[in-house]
C-alpha cells in the first residue's frame, strides 16, 4: 500500500473496541483510528471522542463503514456470531482486515473465509496478541536454535478467575450498550464456552510454540464457577503432534494457577517456562535457570504495530488465516472429544473435522 498511515475503521465499539482503539492511538501517526461502527451510538462517539480527537466518522452500522473509500482498513472487535459476516463484506470491499478471535464459529465459515480472502487477495490479521508477549517471542527464538534440542512436551495455560458474568458490568469504561457478558451468555452468538473464548489464546500459543501439525485431540471440560453460561468454564485439552510430541492447554474462567506460568516446554536437553513478564530456562546439568526479565507489555498496541508493519512494510503476517483455521479445527476436535468421550483425528486440511 501506497500510504504512511493506516486509517482504520473499528467495528463494535465496546470492551476490545476501546482497548484496540488505544492501541490505534498509541501508533499514531502510522495508525488513526478514521471511523466506528456500532450499534450503540454512544460507544462509538465515545471511542472518537477519546481515540481520535472527536474527527473519526461515527456509522450506525458495518455496511456504511465499509462504502467510506478514504477507510483503507478494518479492526473486527464485534461479538464472534457476527466475525463471519464482518470478514465476508469487508474482503469483498477491499479492506484489510485485522479480526478478534475467534476468526468464526464453524469451519464451513471458516473454509468461506479462506476461499474470499484468496479470491479478493485481502491481506488478513488475526489478533492474536499474545504472540507478541516477549517472552514468548523468546522463547520460540531459543526453540527455534534448538536450545532445549528435541521438544516432548508444551504446557500452554490461559487462566483466570472470570467475575465480570457475576457483576454483569462492562469490562471497561465505555459508552451504554449490551453488557459483554450478555452475548457470552447465549450459545448462539458466542458458539461455545470458555475453550472457544479465551481458550482461543492458549491454544494458537501452543501451537506457536510446537510448531507441527496438531494431529489428534482428547478433551476433558467443566463447569465450576460461572453460572451465567450453559457451557464450560473449564478445558483441559491433550494434543497429540505430528513428532509425536505431546501439547496440554490449561484454561478456565474458574480459577489461576498459582505458579503463574503462561507456558512450560520441556525437551531433550532442559526446559523452559514463561509468563508476562519473566523466561526462565534451565539445561541439564545447569545449577540454577537462566532468567530474562521485562517490563509487561501492551500486546494490543503490538500486535496493530504489526498489523501495520505489515501493510506498510509487507512484512509477512505473524498471525495469518490458515493459523486461526487451525486453532479452531483444534478447539472443534475437543468439543467433539468432550462429548464422544474419545481422542478425535485432526485431518490435514484444517477446515475438515
Ligand atoms: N484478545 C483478547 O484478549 C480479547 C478480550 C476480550 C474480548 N475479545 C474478543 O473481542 C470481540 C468483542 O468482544 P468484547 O468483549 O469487546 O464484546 P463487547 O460486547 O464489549 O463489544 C462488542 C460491541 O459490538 C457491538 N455490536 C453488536 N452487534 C453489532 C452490529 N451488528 N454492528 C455493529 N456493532 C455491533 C456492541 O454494541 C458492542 O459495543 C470478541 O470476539 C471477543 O472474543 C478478545
């Protein structure tokens, strides 16, 4: 793209919209935050008003939006039901598309998804943020030099204690709208439990960090704290790799760990573990771990740094469709595990199940 800044259309102002805008504002003037889509008038006024000065366009819905030709891009922060939609229109207009997870609720979407973004040649982000958390990049530096040698197995956690359905409030301050706990609540639009939802992040981690193919799934998953949802609040996911090497995502809504560790690797020579804010690994034979630290990170502002590294600079898409097609085959494969009590076989194309 011919340009210096990207001027970005957001769509659905609410608890992502205002943190992606931030992350908008944050990389000005390569970013601007140009306009915003949302059915609550008031969120998206709010998000111009705070994020771009007053002068981003104000659209009732993604339609108008995507007819502006001065918008060269879109930031997809809407409830996941409407993910597929958003994706479909926004390629055929033409815009880049940076989209919140999950990327679709099935894979015949996300099989669609992929054959438009071919046809019309969108460049496609998904937001997986935590793939910019630094130590996870260094981590896959020191897999990727073979520092631990042959990998057996990823630990890959992503939990938390979710209070936000037992208060029903907004996560941040934004303008009145939907509760984003209320859509949560219906099946129908958010398509599944907490393994679609924040699951999404330990599992395209772990397979940041195995980089192999999945190839089969077994899943254990319950409900223990929320019960506002008719769905888990809990996975436990084993995955079975191509090497043979074996993957566990840990995720709940219902509660942390206290070791704090987003993701433990364990090979032939040592292992490592990492969180927001420390790496630490240890070698056979090593008396005590090596440890980098650093300070946390915004890893929405980053990952739109990338988004625009990569339509200004054509740096290639850390986080791309086919990525997020297997996170979800993987996410698919262990509900089906969940309710057929077996290991489910995760086929090479990564829209078949
Ligand atoms: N990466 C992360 O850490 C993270 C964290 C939270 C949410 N998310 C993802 O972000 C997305 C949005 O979640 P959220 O928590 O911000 O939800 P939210 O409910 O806070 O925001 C969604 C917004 O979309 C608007 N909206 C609904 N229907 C619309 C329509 N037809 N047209 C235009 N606007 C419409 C709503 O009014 C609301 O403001 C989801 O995909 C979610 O999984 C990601």
């Amino acid at each position: 793209m011919a340009m210096d800044t990207v001027r970005v259309g957001i769509i659905g102002a609410g608890w992502m919209g205002v943190v992606h805008a931030q992350g908008w504002q944050s990389n000005a003037p390569r970013g601007e935050v140009a306009a915003v889509a949302d059915v609550s008038e008031d969120r998206a006024r709010h998000i111009a008003d705070r994020f771009a000065s007053g002068r981003a366009k104000i659209y009732p819905d993604l339609d108008v939006l995507l007819a502006d030709p001065s918008i060269d891009a879109v930031d997809i922060c809407l409830p996941h039901h409407l993910h597929t939609e958003a994706i479909l229109k926004a390629a055929a207009a033409k815009k880049a598309i940076l989209c919140e997870k999950p990327l679709c609720l099935s894979l015949e979407d996300a099989a669609r998804i992929r054959s438009a973004l071919a046809e019309t040649g969108v460049i496609f982000q998904a937001a997986h943020n935590q793939l910019f958390q630094p130590s996870l990049i260094e981590a896959r530096r020191l897999l990727e030099e073979g520092v631990l040698g042959r990998i057996f197995v990823i630990r890959s956690i992503e939990a938390g204690q979710n209070r936000g359905f037992k208060t029903g409030r907004a996560p941040v301050e934004m303008g009145q709208g939907e509760s984003s706990w209320s859509w949560r609540s219906d099946p129908r639009k958010s398509g599944g439990g907490e393994v679609l939802d924040t699951g999404w992040h330990g599992t395209y981690r772990l397979l940041a960090l195995a980089n192999d193919r999945p190839v089969e799934v077994t899943a254990m998953a319950g409900r223990y704290f929320v019960e506002q949802i008719d769905a888990e609040d809990t996975g436990f996911l084993l995955v079975r790799f191509a090497s043979g090497m074996i993957g566990e995502i840990a995720t709940s809504w219902a509660f942390s760990f206290a070791s704090g560790w987003q993701f433990e690797v364990a090979g032939e020579h040592g292992s490592l573990a990492g969180n927001a804010r420390r790496l630490v690994h240890q070698l056979a034979g090593w008396s005590q771990p090596a440890e980098r630290t650093n300070e946390p990170v915004v890893t929405y502002t980053r990952e739109i740094t990338h988004f625009i590294d990569v339509l200004l600079r054509g740096e290639p898409v850390a986080a791309s469709v086919d990525q997020a097609i297997r996170v979800l085959q993987l996410i698919k494969g262990a509900y089906r595990s969940v309710e057929e009590h077996r290991a489910v076989s995760l086929p090479e194309d990564p829209t078949r199940l």
